[in-house]
C-alpha cells in the first residue's frame, strides 16, 4: 500500500468515520476533512475535528507507519507545527511535539473498507500492461471520454510549459524559441537533443543573413553539428567544410560534438545527416517560420511548409562519401504530422493562452482532431485492448493516460481508476 491510498481516503471521504478515536482512546468527530496539498508541507490544511470535547482548527499529516514522521524529519520542520491530527495505517511509535506534547493519532487499518482495499491492491500490484485491464471496459463511456479529454489538455500543456522556460530564456522572442523547439522535434526522439543544442549554438538571425543561399545554410548547419570534422573524398563536404570555416570565424561560432548525434537503428531516411539537409532546406524555403505557421488556415497548408526539395548531393547520398541509389528524400507525411502535434499545436495553444486570443487555443485542438490516429507501439497496444482512436487528439490523451498514469500506478489520480473503485 503506498501513503496516497491515505490521501485518496481522506479526500474521497470513503474511510468509515462513525465513532471514530485516538489512539489514546479520546473521541474523534471530522467537522470538515480539509483541503488537500499536493505541494511541500502537511497533506491537508484548514481542517476542523472535535477531539474530546475541544474544537481544533489546523493541518493533518498521513503516513502509513507513524515512524514516518520522524524518518522524514517533520519534527524538525516548523510547517508542521499546526498539524492536529496524525492519520496513519498503523501506530508503530508515539509521536509528540517539540514541547512534549503528544500529537493526536488515528489509526485507519480497520476503517477501511474491505472490497475498496481489496481492487485498491489488485491495481496496485498486478504486472498487466495498464493496471485496470480487466476493468477498464466496465468504466462508463463518458467517464472515459470526459478523462480523456482533460488528459489531452494536460498534454498540450506539459509541452508549453517546455516552451514557456525556453521563450524566457529567449527574451520572449518566439520566431527564435519556435526555431529552436522546431529543431528539436527535427530530430525526433532519437536525436532531439543534439539537435536543439545545433540550434541554439547557430542563432536563427546568423542563419537567416544567408537565406538566399543553400550551401551556405548547409555549411553552417553541418560545421555546427559538428559532421564536418572528417576527412572526406567528395568535393561538396570540403566545400561545406571550407565555407563553414570562414563563417565559423566570422561569427565566433562553437560547434557542438559530433559523437553526440546517433545514426544506429534509425532507417537512412531518418539519418542525422539528412534530418539537417532538410532543416536547412526549410530555412531557405521559408520566411518567418513563426510567423507562416500562425498564418496557415489549414493542414494542406502546414503540411506544405515542410515540402522539401534537397540539393543535388543529397538525392544519391544518405551520409558523407556514400553514394546511394537517386532518391528524393522527402519529409514522410507521418513525420510531418509529428512535428505539427509536437511543435506547432503546444506553439499555437501556448500564443493564444498568453494573448488571450482563444482562437488560436481552439486551432490547436482543431488541428489534432483532422489529424489521422498515430502509429506507435503505445497505441498498438490499445488497439490491441479494443481502444480505436480515430485522430490525434485520442492518440496524444492515450500515450497521456500510458505514460503518466498507467505506468506509475497514479490509479488514484484517475478518473477511470476512481470509478472503478467507486463500483
């Protein structure tokens, strides 16, 4: 048992409350359960019980074994100075004040109800893909539904939270952080991070004095990378690599470690080298990328902006001095779809939420409800549990529900676990 079962409990107000005591025998009436506080501090503040025949107003801590006050040093912590209750699963030592006074306990283990307990510890300690696999169907639709839809929302706002830290870094300019958070989802999630380090190493406005010009992006991107440090035998990398050394002079830039980018088990189409030929290409390609994505009407017109014609070196090569078969080595549909649920639908609900424009906030939501399911092993596995998603948005509130709730037992924090049990 872990001590949020506690929490759950309490607020939920399922722990059977007639006459109740202390564990010194002293009767215990709950006037009001408090307000839980997820923060740093007591689990409940603003309570009121009647101990005996005193009215107290203060906090209350749980834990499931009252040693737990001690082992986590709240005796010497004055946030809980006003704790008047001590609610554990079991008194295993007697806990008091700084001035000796003992803090009044209650102890819960027979308060419990036993089926509750029961579906509580089967959740908690079955090894299935999602803790409620075989409840999961008994849930009511629209309990599902409406969860689901918050779930999406808090997606979406996990990822501007990211944003937001990077746009204050950025002195709040958004074509430079959109540039930035761009790059990043460029190199999926195999090479996300050296690519957002390529970019914030390469400031968008050096790029863009040499916009008209694709060699030069490129001899900026690649030097950047630093996948320019080899000998090479082509003429076209020792042309990057001579113009990247002039400009690297000229503007006082530091590459970053080319060991950092990872080309293992990724498809060639998926290579760090071709990822940042393409980048490039949408430098050249586009003006004010920010600017363009808040303009677009539509997905045709988004899904355009990353129609991207290489230059000639990359149609017959996937890496420096390998020549491959002539292909064009397009941005696939499922990839650009990826970097508009990634990028531009948290850029978009993040611009309207600090503008107060909500029809950039309801774009956003639009824009991942015309966009196809995707195609995941996380939402394979749904498929696989009779869970068909038909857009984005149920994807994006599945891998949610997967990834923060699921695969850490937050059953507690759920509303699809809470009603199961609720039955």
């Amino acid at each position: 048992m872990r001590e949020d079962f506690l929490h759950y409990l309490w607020r939920t107000k399922r722990l059977d409350a007639r006459d109740l005591h202390t564990t010194e025998g002293e009767s215990l009436e709950i006037l009001h359960f408090g307000t839980y506080n997820p923060h740093s501090g007591p689990d409940f503040t603003n309570a009121r019980l009647r101990i005996g025949d005193t009215i107290w107003a203060g906090n209350v801590e749980m834990h499931l074994c009252s040693s737990e006050w001690l082992a986590h040093g709240h005796q010497t912590d004055k946030a809980y100075d006003n704790v008047i209750l001590h609610v554990v699963l079991e008194e295993d030592q007697v806990i008091a004040r700084a001035s000796g006074e003992r803090i009044p306990c209650l102890e819960v283990k027979s308060l419990v109800p036993p089926k509750l307990s029961s579906t509580y510890l089967k959740l908690l300690h079955n090894e299935y893909w999602i803790p409620c696999q075989y409840h999961f169907f008994q849930v009511k639709e629209m309990t599902k539904n409406l969860w689901l839809e918050r779930l999406l929302v808090e997606r979406i706002e996990e990822k501007t939270n990211i944003i937001s830290e990077t746009l204050k870094c950025n002195n709040n300019n958004w074509e430079e952080t959109f540039y930035q958070m761009l790059a990043r989802n460029f190199g999926m999630k195999v090479n996300a991070e050296p690519f957002e380090l390529l970019a914030k190493s390469t400031p968008l406005l050096t790029l863009l004095k040499h916009k008209n010009s694709l060699n030069q992006l490129e001899a900026l991107l690649f030097g950047q990378s630093g996948l320019l440090e080899s000998g090479f035998e082509n003429d076209y990398p020792n042309q990057l690599k001579k113009e990247y050394n002039f400009l690297q002079k000229k503007y006082n830039l530091t590459p970053i470690l080319g060991e950092s980018w990872k080309f293992m088990r990724l498809r060639p189409a998926s290579f760090p080298t071709i990822r940042v030929a393409q980048f490039a290409t949408l430098i050249f390609q586009s003006n004010h990328l920010f600017s363009k994505m808040l303009a677009a009407k539509d997905i045709a017109e988004l899904e355009n902006m990353f129609e991207l014609k290489l230059s000639n070196y990359w149609l017959t090569h996937y890496i420096f001095d390998k020549e491959s078969k002539k292909t064009q080595k397009k941005l696939g549909k499922s990839a650009i779809h990826l970097l508009i649920i990634n990028t531009i639908v948290p850029f978009l609900f993040l611009y309207g939420k600090l503008r107060s424009e909500d029809h950039y906030q309801d774009k956003a939501l639009q824009l991942l409800e015309q966009l196809p399911p995707e195609n995941n092993h996380i939402i394979e596995n749904w498929h696989k549990l009779g869970v068909t998603a038909i857009s984005a948005s149920q994807t994006q509130a599945l891998l949610q529900l997967k990834n923060q709730y699921c695969d850490s037992k937050r059953c507690l924090d759920c509303a699809i676990g809470n009603a199961i049990l609720q039955a």
